[in-house]
C-alpha cells in the first residue's frame, strides 16, 4: 500500500509539473498572438496610410512600356 501510495504521488507531481509547463507554454503563444494582432493592424494602417485615397482612371495611367 505505501508503495502504491507513492507511485501515484509520484506521478502526480509529473503531472502538475506537465500542467505548469503547458500553461506556461499557451501564455507564450498568447502573448506571441497578441503581439501579431497588433502588428497586422499597425501594417493594415500603414497600407491604408499609403494607398491613394481614389483610385485614378484607367485613362490617366501610364502605360508600362513608357
């Protein structure tokens, strides 16, 4: 029985420590995911920033061989 007793506290120490590393781990990717969010809008800004407010007629172009 004591031997049964401390197999299984054994293996729930693993245990707790898999969870603390695997929740360590979803943090990280959160923070990374917040981190990308806010750079896609900052790069969506900065398209919007640099795209022309109206876009001009085919007939206004330059044709590319020009």
């Amino acid at each position: 029985m004591e031997a049964r007793l401390n197999e299984l506290e054994a293996k729930l120490s693993l245990a707790e420590d898999l969870l603390d590393a695997l929740n360590r781990t979803v943090y990280r990717q959160q923070q990374q995911i917040d981190q990308l969010q806010q750079d896609i809008r900052a790069l969506r800004q900065q398209l919007q920033e640099a795209a022309p407010a109206e876009p001009g007629s085919p007939g206004n172009e330059i044709p590319p061989h020009y």
